[in-house]
C-alpha cells in the first residue's frame, strides 16, 4: 500500500508543478529544482517498498497483499521515477547550456 501511495505522491508533485506554472504563466528554475528531486525521493521509495511488498507477498505464498496492487504500485512508481530521472536530465542540461552561455 505504501509503494502505491509513494508513487502517486511522486505523480502528484509533477501535476502541482505542472499546475504552478500554469497558474503563474511561467515556470521558474527554483520551482522545478524543488519539485524534481522531492518527486524523486517519492517515486524511489515508491520502487523499494514495492520490491518489498513483492518479496512478502512471494515469501507468504501470496498470503499477504494483492499480486495486481503490487504490480500497479511498482508500475507507478517505475513510471514515476523514469519521469523524475528525465526531469533531472532536463534540468542538467539546462544548467550546462546555462554555464555555457554565460
């Protein structure tokens, strides 16, 4: 259950950065650099409880959890963490172009 709601706040920090610059009409370097790695954080946690809950749920002969909550929880949270790693790519890049350019 953790794995799935780790990953849906990792999803949920990418949709309010989303909506923030929406909102402003802009999207602001110190924005993402908050929103980035806090999803991050949340997606990586997501794809380690959700190892755990798969080995528990292998461990117990499927006696504890739900095979098709775990797999959802680990989806998500995999989805999560290649948009988290993208996003951290994307803001590297910018700052090298930044540099760069200075």
């Amino acid at each position: 259950m953790w794995a799935l709601v780790a990953a849906l706040l990792a999803l949920a920090v990418f949709g309010a950065a989303v909506l923030n610059a929406r909102a402003q009409d802009e999207l602001r370097l110190i924005d993402a650099l908050i929103a980035v790695p806090t999803a991050l954080v949340f997606a990586l946690a997501s794809v380690i409880l959700g190892r755990r809950a798969r080995t528990e749920h292998q461990r117990s002969l499927g006696r504890r959890g739900s095979r098709w909550f775990i797999a959802l929880a680990r989806f998500l949270g995999t989805v999560a963490l290649l948009l988290a790693v993208t996003a951290a790519l994307a803001l590297a890049v910018f700052a090298v172009l930044v540099l760069a350019y200075d």
